[in-house]
C-alpha cells in the first residue's frame, strides 16, 4: 500500500515540481540578443518598466531571464527564419502580412502555455521586419 501511495501521490509531484520550475526551454534558442519577460512578479535587481497589469524586464542572457517566472516572453534574435522554426519544430498555424512585416502563428512543445485562435491552440507569434525577428511566446506582449 505505501508503495502505491509512493507511486500515484509523492512521484506525480514531485515530477509536476520539476516542470514548473524548469527554465524555460525557449531560451536557449541560438541568436538571441536580448530578452525580455512580462511578469506579474516584483523584480528590482533588473531593468523593468511597471505598469498596472505587468512588469516588463530586459535581459542580455537567458541565465538572468530564468530567474523570473513568465507570463510572456519576448525574444529579439539574430537568426535565420527556417533555423528558428526548425529550433522550435514549430507548427504554423497561419501567416499574415501587413505593411512590410510578416507576421507567423503558430505552436511548439518548447513553451507550456498557449492561447486560444480560432479554437487552436497557439503559444508562439514570429514577426519578421527584412533581417529583424522577434518571436513572441505564448504572443509578443510588448508590440512591434
């Protein structure tokens, strides 16, 4: 009985621990330049801006970055399109243009959360601006 106790109770959180509080898988994405996460959290030791729904704080190494819990994070790469979407073996929802960006939705196994589109699950938002990519996860929370 203690051992079933063991196996159905104790592992499970023990494991669900664990996945909360991994860094978060995306950033250790290759080219990226700076980071920026939308927190709920109190952060002082960083540079943030405060506004009434969240705190914004930039980053220059996903070491910092995984100090913070997120509710969104906003990566400013250096990358090749096809190199990220590989990265993320991201699925692509759909793809717009407008003006002279691109702009991808879409979902990847690299970010645990995700919003509803059109009844799709959806946690990552690329904007491409000719050599410039931002992706966002679960969207980019910060305009661009």
């Amino acid at each position: 009985m203690k051992k079933l106790l063991l196996l159905f109770l104790i592992v499970p959180l023990a494991i669900g621990w664990f996945i909360k509080n991994e860094p978060s898988r995306v950033l250790s994405l290759d080219g990226i330049e700076k980071i920026c996460i939308v927190t709920d959290e109190e952060v002082e030791e960083f540079d943030s801006l405060k506004t009434a729904s969240y705190n914004y704080v930039l980053f220059n190494s996903s070491e910092e970055a995984n100090k913070v819990k997120p509710k969104g994070i906003v990566l400013y790469l250096n990358s090749e399109l096809d190199r990220l979407k590989d990265q993320l073996n991201l699925i692509v929802d759909r793809t717009e243009k407008i003006n002279d960006k691109e702009i991808i939705y879409g979902f990847t196994t690299q970010y645990d959360g995700f919003v509803l589109s059109n009844n799709k699950r959806i946690n990552t938002q690329i904007v491409v601006q000719g050599d410039r990519i931002i992706a966002g996860f679960p969207m980019i929370l910060t305009g661009f």
